[in-house]
C-alpha cells in the first residue's frame, strides 16, 4: 500500500459567483415602488496552505479532484447572497506548483505560506446595484462569473540542510537513525527505504536536518532504480554527503567506483554542482571494512573531498561528523544573502492602453480580447433583451465599436468576443444594439418610472382640455 507520494496532479476549481437579482420592490399602495434586486455571493478560493505536519501528498493522491462551494444568488429587499466558502489545502514544506506544461507557479517554503490554486468567481451585480440617474429601473440583473478552473502539479522537494546519498545498502538510515531521532526503516537487504527520511540534528548551538535519498543505482538520473523519483529531494540541501559502503559483499563494487557512479547521476540531474561534498566511510566496525578504509582515503582526500570514517552500529566517528556537519551548514546559512523586505512595484497603464485588443483572423472573424469585454459577456444573459442592450453600451463607451471600424469591420462581418474555445460570435451592427429597437433607453424598464407629482398631471390634463376645445370649435361641420 502506498503510504508516501511525492508528485500528483491535482485539478481544483473555485467556487462560481451567485447571479443578481432583478426584483421589484411591493407594497400595499405602492405595487412597483423600484429596484430591489440584491448582488450574488462571491464563490470560494482554492488556497494552498503550507503545514508542517503533512509530509506527504498522499491524500490528493487519492482524492485529486477539489472543488470550492458556490456564492449564493442575490435575493429581493436588497439581500446579498452568500459567499462561496473557500477550500483550504495543506500541504509540506517544500510543495513545488507547477502548470501542465511545467512551469513553476509557486515554490512553497515556511510554514503558513500560501497560494491561491483557483479564484473565485466574482458575484453578479442585481439589479438594484445597476440602477443610476439615467438608468432608474434596470429590469435585469448580471450572472455571476464561473471560478478558475485548472489542473496542477504537486511536486514535494524535501527541505533538508544535509541529504545523505549513495548505493542502496550503504548504511544511510542507519546513519540517519543514531544522528537524529528518526526511526526509519532498516535491513540488510537492497531497496529497504522506498521514501526519504528526516531528522533533526543537534550540535552545539547548531541545529539542521539531514535526509537521506533512496535508491540511487546507475542510471538513476533516467529513471531506472528508484532514484529518478527521489533525486528532486536533495535540489534544497546545502551540503551533499556520500555515504560509502567498506564493507560490501558484491564482487564487482568499491567506494571509490561507487562514488564515480554516484557523482555521474548527479551530473546526469543537473543543479547540483556548487553544492559541497563530504565522504564518509561506513561499516568500519568490520575489520575489512577498516582494512578498506584505510586504503581508499588517501585517494579521496587527494581528489579534495574530507573523508570520515564511521560505523552507525558501533557508534564511532559520528560526534566529529557532526560537529563537522554543522560547521558547513553555518557556513552556507551566513552566505545566503539577506532578504530584504518586499518592495511593492507599481506599474501603471500606458494612456493609450484600451484595455482590448481587435484582430482580424484568416477566417474573416474580428475578435476583441480583454479581461473587460470577456467579464462583461460572462456575466450577460443573453435571453433578456435589456441585459444585451446594456451589454451594447458597454462595449461602446469602452470603444470597441470604433476599434473595429478602424480595423476595417462592416455591417453583418462577424465579431467574437473571447478565446476561440468560449467565445460568444455575432454579426456586427454598427450603432445598433440588441434590445436598442424596443427600448427608448436600454437597460430600464419603463413600468417603473417615476409617477409625475400631482400639480403638473393637472395641468397636463388642462393643456388636454384646450386642446380638445379648440379642435371642437375649429370644426366645421358643413365644410
């Protein structure tokens, strides 16, 4: 049974935005006393959230889809829907997120750091929101927006200040077991640790983690063994460790051949050659592997590497390969440069910025990007005649209309507004729009005009009257 998983896919998808309400408020007396339409909720973000106690991403390795509640519709009597609640995601330390095509999106490092996997959909407007001096009865209201909706990639970089590396059976949990207080697994076979183990290490006022990476054979970096899938584990350390096996009972190995295979991998990886190396000699417990011991380290320490020899069953050597270890990882921690604080860059549209763009396709379609037209069609219902007529204002005082004369458009060409896979297509009817024939102002409507006040229906009725009367003695009967 799988018990840890470090790379998933993962298809999250926000909560949409509620609609807005077109309603009209009733009374006893006062049956289209105006609008009343409330706004749609806002849907519910997908967040990832960092947490140090998750280790591993086995849950979204079972459960890869999550998705975000909804906002609720608007309602009459200017009440708002309810927002979408937002899903929270913990993940480990060192989470990577990437796109399908591998690009990295966040790299997720500290506890609490978050990123925001998918929006929520913004709520729709009710009509009662859309109501202004020229537009005072809005019959309509807006929908809410879908929420983002995208697959990603989890991959989990272990955060380790040392990783322990070498052939499988070297030694490197029992290593890791009597410096630190991890408990992984250990047997004297190949391929006992299938996952990476950590564990805390304390010397002197130094305090590191130290991990090692399993399953490194030749030919790791293209997949064979375990160690394609392990080796993204040492991308974060700060020091690189090779543990060598003295005491090995395979004819055709030794440290110094398994040092060159295990250096080759790494090259084969990639990223990995400013980081510091250290040998250590292991199972010098057994007499020939002291005897080996003894042989080979004058050679790695001509190639530049510090040699130590240690046994983790006997428990020698380990006190100076601590002490050795933490001085390295102080080293590089005071190299590291400071992080200075987050300067926020403001970066202003240009004044010829339109905020869209037209473009006339080989097939003959003009079609208008923009975060704007492409929101505004969203939100649009296009089964009521007076949203559409809105929508047409819109997209006029935003300029689009006099974008697409200047590119050439004529009435009837056809005009997309949107990517070509959600695109809403018409004929184009320059100063025209939907709705524009049946309404004297487009977007309102005309039920719930204001009654005129009292004094000027009287003398409207008495203008009438006159009128009338004159018309009657005008009239001529025998003409």
């Amino acid at each position: 049974m799988t018990t840890f998983v470090d790379r998933v896919e993962l298809h999250v998808a926000a909560g949409n935005g509620g609609h807005g309400c077109a309603s009209v408020h009733r009374e006893k007396f006062k049956p289209l006393g105006g609008p009343d339409g409330g706004n749609g909720g806002r849907g519910g973000d997908v967040t990832l959230v960092v947490d140090q106690d998750i280790t591993t991403l086995l849950d979204y390795h079972h459960s890869p889809h999550r998705k975000a509640t909804n906002g609720q519709p608007g309602a009459g009597d200017h009440r708002t829907g309810k927002e979408g609640q937002d899903l929270v995601l913990p993940v480990p330390d060192g989470t990577v997120v990437l796109d399908k095509n591998g690009n990295v999106l966040a790299d997720l490092v500290g506890q609490g750091t978050t990123f925001v996997a998918g929006q929520g959909g913004r709520g729709g407007l009710g009509n009662a929101a859309l109501a202004s001096a020229r537009r005072k009865a809005p019959g309509f209201a807006l929908l809410g927006e879908p929420g983002e909706a995208r697959d990603i990639v989890l991959e989990l970089k272990t955060v380790a200040d040392v990783a322990l590396v070498g052939y499988p059976s070297a030694g490197k949990s029992s290593l890791i077991s009597v410096l630190s207080a991890a408990k992984p697994k250990i047997a004297d076979y190949p391929f006992t640790t299938l996952v990476p183990n950590l564990g805390v290490v304390t010397a002197g006022s130094t305090v590191y983690t130290i991990a090692d990476v399993p399953g490194l054979i030749p030919g790791a970096s293209q997949g064979r063994g375990l160690g394609l899938e392990f080796l993204r584990h040492v991308e974060r350390c700060s020091v690189l460790v090779h543990v060598l096996d003295t005491a090995t009972l395979e004819s055709d190995r030794d440290p110094v051949s398994d040092l060159d295979m295990i250096e080759e991998e790494l090259k084969q990886y990639g990223g990995l050659d400013d980081r510091p190396r250290i040998v250590v000699l292991n199972k010098i417990d057994i007499p020939d592997g002291q005897d080996l011991a003894d042989l080979i380290r004058p050679e790695l320490e001509e190639r530049g590497y510090r040699v130590f020899e240690v046994s983790a069953v006997a428990r020698t050597g380990l006190k100076e390969l601590s002490y050795a270890l933490a001085g390295v990882i102080a080293e590089a921690r005071a190299a590291k440069p400071v992080e200075e604080a987050t300067r926020i860059v403001i970066r202003p549209k240009a004044v010829d910025d339109a905020g869209f763009t037209v473009t006339l396709e080989e097939d003959g379609i003009y079609r208008v990007r923009g975060e704007k037209p492409e929101r505004w069609v969203r939100q649009t219902d296009f089964n009521n005649d007076e949203a559409v007529g809105y929508l047409a204002d819109r997209l006029n005082r935003l300029g689009v209309e006099d974008e697409l004369m200047k590119a050439g458009a004529r009435a009837g060409d056809g005009v997309a507004i949107g990517a070509e896979d959600n695109a809403v297509v018409f004929d184009w009817e320059p100063t025209v729009a939907a709705g524009a024939e049946m309404l004297g102002r487009r977007g309102e409507d005309h039920r719930l005009e204001a009654p005129r006040p009292a004094a000027q229906r009287r003398r409207d009725r008495e203008s009438e009257r006159d009128e009338a009367s004159k018309e009657y003695q005008e009239f001529d009967p025998f003409a």
